[in-house]
C-alpha cells in the first residue's frame, strides 16, 4: 500500500459529503432476513458501523448472525470508499452490539479502481440472495477457486461440499434442523415478523419475490428456510435443478473479530460470484444449533468455524431486495 501524501489528504473529498452515498452503498449487503442489522455515524474523517441490537433475531442469542451481516456491510463500505478512488483504512473495535462502534473506516491513500474492484461494483444493484430455481448446467470454469480466493484474502475459508457421503451428511442434518426450526413457535413467529406480503411497502424483511410459497426439500437442493408457512405469499417458483456446487464458509475462531471477518469475505465473493451471474441461497438456519454446528465442523470444517453454507448456481435474472434509505440509517 502507497503512503497517502498531503496532496492526496487535502484532495480526498469529506467523508460527510459523501456520507449517504457511502453509507447506500455498504447498505447493500446481504443480511439474515434482510434484517440491515446496522447504523452508522459519520464524523469529520471516519465512519463508524454500529450493529443495530434492536434488529437482532431472537435465535441468535450469542448476536453471531447480527455481525456477520455488519462484516458484509462493512465490506460493502470498503468497495465504496474504493469507488471513489481511495483505499480503505479500517479499524476494527468490536464491543457490545449497539454501545460501541464495530468499525472505523478512514480514507487513505489515492489508488485507482482496480478491474476486479469496477466488476464487483457493476454487480452491488443486482447481487441478491437466491431462493428459486437455478439454471441447469455448471459454474464458469475457474469460479470456484477465484472465490475461494477472495474469502481467504478476508481471513476466511471457503470449502466446496463434493457429491458423496460428507455432502449427503449435510444435507440430511440442515434438513432435520429445518424442520425442528419450521415447528419451534418462536422460529415461525421471527419469520413471520420479517416476512413481506407482495403489497408491502416496507424496505426490509424478506419480500414474497424472493422467497417460494413451497421451500425446496430432497430435491437436491440446500434446504432453505420455510419463509411462506402456508400463507402463500411466496412468488418465486419452487424446484428447479440442483445447485452445482455446495460449500461451507468458515473462520479459524469464533468470536466477534471472526464473525466480522466472514461478513466480508461472504459480501466479497458473493459480488464475484453476481459479476459472472451466479447467485447463492444461504442457509444460517442449522448453525444456530449448536450440535449441528459442531458436527458440521468435526467432519467438515475442523480445526474451522462454521459461519454459513452456501449453494452457488447461475440465474440470468435478478431482483434485488429493498434497502432502508441511507438517510434513515445515519445517527444524527
């Protein structure tokens, strides 16, 4: 990394004029339920992410969930500092959700965009989380290890689940997990409440556009959180060919630091992933339980952490989630 010079400093443009572009820009990020689990304040020369405690889901008691979503924001706050033609100083503080900042980030040297940088850019309007069917066929030659990649730049590991026992293990435990969240009276109350019906005007939750009125089970597929329990609401076909790849996306440790590093590399190789159109459904569901969790990493992951799995499959259509308006998520 180059040395800001003076000249870069006094021609950075202040942080605050640009605060509800950059703050849009790191709100794009994927969240559970579309919670945007987060806050900013924007000072003279930084921009602090605080987690939004008041977002936080009840079934995710330790807030693992919550900061995994700030990591993803905050990498989207990085790329949009990029955007502007600087590189990113980030501090990292984590404390307590929502009484301490998770995050400062200053503008450092002048570099220019890279190509990488400008395709992960292009795909911030239409990378979303995918909950209907893929198209048949495999990945782009090469993806796989690319984002593999970008999750290790980020202190994380991306590791594909092969066809055979390991991966049929898998996919029989998230689906029995599945289905004692699908009947925990809580878990169904928590889905109802950031569930959107199609006339909905909220800019949060999940919307019945992105989300099947009949969740994908023994088809194949990542079984996949059950957001329509019988009200059909859900627009989004169901079924469709299996996804090509399946991986679990993990972390040497498991505290705060970590589940802020998974957040980024997750943002970080899912706008790859969307500048090739390819998409993932993610299933945190099954690692709230922690013997879930924990077997998962004994056969899986070990010495790894568990933070989301994740099946990548190409769709050549996209429609992307609401957002909050920046304005609203900016301390006054």
């Amino acid at each position: 990394m180059n040395e800001a010079t003076s000249d870069d400093k006094d021609a950075a443009p202040a942080l605050a004029e640009r605060a509800e572009y950059l703050v849009g820009m790191a709100a794009r990020a994927p969240s559970v339920h579309n919670t945007q689990p987060w806050r900013f304040a924007v000072g003279a020369d930084a921009i602090e992410l605080y987690a939004d405690a008041s977002r936080q889901l009840h079934a995710d008691p330790d807030g693992r969930e919550l900061l995994v979503s700030c990591g993803a924001a905050l990498f989207g706050l990085r790329l949009a500092v990029r955007s502007l033609g600087y590189l990113p100083e980030v501090e990292l503080v984590p404390g307590s959700p929502g009484r301490s900042p998770l995050a400062r980030v200053r503008l450092g040297a002048a570099a220019p965009v890279t190509a990488d940088e400008r395709r992960m850019l292009a795909a911030v309007p239409h990378r979303h989380t995918h909950r209907g069917p893929f198209e048949a066929g495999t990945l782009p030659p090469g993806l796989l290890a690319r984002l593999r990649d970008d999750a290790r730049a980020e202190g994380a590991t991306l590791t594909g689940i092969d066809a055979g026992p390991a991966r049929d293990e898998l996919m029989a435990r998230v689906a029995a997990s599945d289905r004692t969240h699908d009947h925990d009276p809580r878990a169904r109350a928590e889905i109802w409440l950031w569930t959107r019906g199609p006339a909905s005007p909220e800019r949060d939750g999940v919307p019945a556009h992105a989300f099947p009125a009949v969740p994908g089970h023994g088809d194949g597929r990542l079984p996949q959180r059950d957001f329509d329990l019988g009200r059909g609401l859900g627009l989004l076909p169901a079924g469709g060919p299996a996804a090509p790849a399946i991986a679990v996306l993990s972390t040497p440790g498991d505290g705060a630091q970590d589940w802020l590093r998974a957040g980024q590399a997750l943002h970080r190789l899912l706008l790859y992933a969307a500048s090739r159109w390819v998409f993932a459904s993610l299933n945190s569901q099954p690692l709230e339980d922690s013997a879930t969790r924990t077997l998962i990493r004994d056969r899986l992951t070990a010495p790894q952490w568990p933070q989301i799995l994740l099946a990548f499959g190409v769709s050549r259509t996209a429609r992307p989630t609401a957002r909050r308006p920046a304005a609203d998520l900016i301390e006054p």
